[in-house]
C-alpha cells in the first residue's frame, strides 16, 4: 500500500486521476460559413449557435444545427453603425456601437433589437462586452471624463449605469482601448480584468463584478496611441494571457506577449522577439489548464501548448476575433467573413 502511495506521488497525480496531456496542433482547417461585405469584430456564443455584430449595421446569428445564418440591418434614424462589441445570456442578445452617439441594443419583448442605452459623449467609443451571469453585465469603452467608460447592468440588460470616475482608478492621458475583438474585458466567475493600450497599457482588475478597482502595470509595449494590449484572456482566478503590439507594425514580435499567475497584479513576456507577433485577439482553449493558447491576427493562427512559451504558426490566414466551442473546435470572424476552424 505504501509503495503504491509512493508511485501516486512520482506521477505528480492522485490515484486514479489521468494525467493532463497538452494537444499537439500542427494545421487547421478552416470552413467559410458567412461571406459578405462586412467587418466583423464582435461574436458570442449563443447556446450552441453564434451571434455577430459588425459594419454597415449588420448583425445576425448563425444556426449551427441548421448550418444557416439569418441576417438583419438595424435601422435608426440614418444613422451608419458599425457594432464592436456583442454578448449573449441565456435569455438575450446585446450589441452595442461604436463612435458618439454610443448605442446599447437588447433583444426586447417582441423580440426586435431595442435601445437600452445611449451616450451622447463627443468621446464614447464602446470597445468591449461581456456578463457575469444572466442578469448582471459590463461594458467598457475609452476615457471620457478622466477615467475609463464602464456601464453597468443589474436587472438584465433593462437599464445601464455608468460608473463614476471616484469608482475607477484614475486615467493616464493618452491611454484608451482597442476595439479589435471584443476580448478587452475577461470575467472569471465575480473577476473582472480590462486591458488597455496606448500611452499606458495596464490591467484594470475588480473582485466584485465592478463593484471595487484596482490597476496594474504590464510590460507590453505602450507610448504611441496605436501600442499596447489588444486582447486579455483569464483561464481561471490566476492565470492570464495578454497580447498585443502595434497594429501599425504587424509583423514586430517584441513586447507583445505576456502572462500572469498571480491574478493580474505582475506580468512577465514570453516569446520574446519570436512569433506570434501582433495580434488581435487571444483565448484559451477549454479544458486545456492554462497551457493551451489560440491567438488571431493579420498575421494568422498561432498555437501554443505551454503557456505561451512556444508557439506553431498553424494558418497564414487573417482573422480580428476567435471563440471556442470546445477544445479543437471555434468560430472566427473577420473582413467580411466568419469560419468555421477545426483543429487537426
């Protein structure tokens, strides 16, 4: 009996636990499932199917058992929209616009799309979208009053309150956020981190969905308006990955990458000046502990199986924004298309 205890122990697993084995992806096959003449940063799951929003006003949601995608233009005022964040609970579809004014959409009681919020701000640009459960939500968008733009919801998506600037840690002149993919903000059960780029690229941390802030350094590249973080992933409490650069230097791979065991509050880079380099959009793959890693840019697909130590180029083919189904398995968007993307 001892000596079985003892071997448990070499394998740095219980008894009777199978020990995790990273995936070792060298291709992927990509299937196009939606063409038209549409920029496409913002996509959520939806129950087993995929919501949108992009340019040109155009939003839709993709059937995955039907294979078919419905499509539709919102129509208010002639106003030109053009939508970079989307989020989905189990009851509704929310999307929101950029550019003043800013325009927060939900499905209403007929089910037609219905404006729940609006700012008039000459500087509101909305960047990202997301929900801690069914009923309480969070929006962020670039400074407007000396701090950060955070809208909140407690009832569901009904109403949306925008924090006050003596909530938020205060702004540095210059810093704002990247509309790329919808992947500024990562919630992890009441965790909430929000990454930020230009003159300061930092973390903005909240334990309580919203309610209290902190905020941190990181080193990725920061001081023009066009560097800093573009996409931020949490695996769970600890563990997160950031990635970004300088989307006017798409192919600089130094000081673009970096992650944290520790919450947020310290980041270190890996891959220095190796691929991947900027990108737009990062996630982990479900299931895969923290070690298994996607990210999307102009440059292509990138994956890694150690953290974010290594990485394999497995497609030269661009895309802003990616989602997971399951752990070999995502939708991913892009100039006018969305894809199905097989891991092999």
């Amino acid at each position: 009996m001892k000596k079985i205890f003892i071997v448990c122990l070499l394998l740095i697993v219980s008894c009777g636990k199978e020990q995790f084995t990273p995936h070792n992806y060298t291709k992927v096959e990509v299937e196009e499932i939606y063409s038209d003449s549409v920029s496409i940063r913002a996509i959520t799951l939806m129950q087993g199917n995929l919501g949108f929003a992009g340019s040109n006003n155009t939003f839709g949601i993709y059937n995955a058992s039907e294979g078919s995608m419905v499509t539709q233009k919102m129509k208010l005022d002639s106003l030109k929209l053009e939508f970079r964040a989307v989020a989905a609970t189990n009851t509704d579809f929310y999307m929101m616009s950029v550019g003043s004014p800013a325009l927060l959409f939900k499905t209403g009681d007929t089910g037609k799309m219905e404006v729940v919020y609006r700012e008039n701000h000459k500087a509101a640009f909305y960047d990202s979208m997301q929900f801690w459960n069914d009923d309480e939500g969070i929006a962020m968008g670039d400074p407007t009053d000396g701090c950060l733009s955070v809208i909140v919801t407690r009832d569901g998506g009904k109403t949306w309150n925008k924090l006050n600037c003596n909530v938020l840690p205060e702004g540095v002149e210059g810093e704002a956020a990247f509309a790329a993919s919808n992947t500024n903000i990562s919630i992890v059960d009441n965790h909430t981190w929000i990454a930020t780029g230009g003159k300061k690229a930092r973390i903005f941390y909240s334990p309580d969905k919203a309610k209290t802030w902190q905020v941190f350094d990181t080193p990725i590249v920061q001081g023009e308006a066009t560097q800093g973080i573009y996409s931020v992933d949490f695996y769970d409490e600890m563990k997160g990955f950031i990635i970004g650069g300088d989307y006017t230097k798409p192919d600089e791979n130094k000081a673009n990458k970096a992650v944290t065991t520790d919450g947020g509050k310290t980041w270190n880079l890996v891959a220095e000046g190796q691929n991947p380099d900027y990108r737009s959009c990062v996630q982990y793959l479900p299931g895969g502990e923290a070690k298994e890693l996607v990210t999307v840019g102009f440059n292509g697909v990138s994956f890694s199986n150690d953290a974010g130590q290594t990485w394999q180029q497995l497609s030269d083919e661009a895309f802003y924004t990616i989602r997971f189904i399951d752990d070999s398995t995502a939708y991913a968007a892009g100039k006018n298309r969305i894809a199905k993307l097989r891991f092999k």
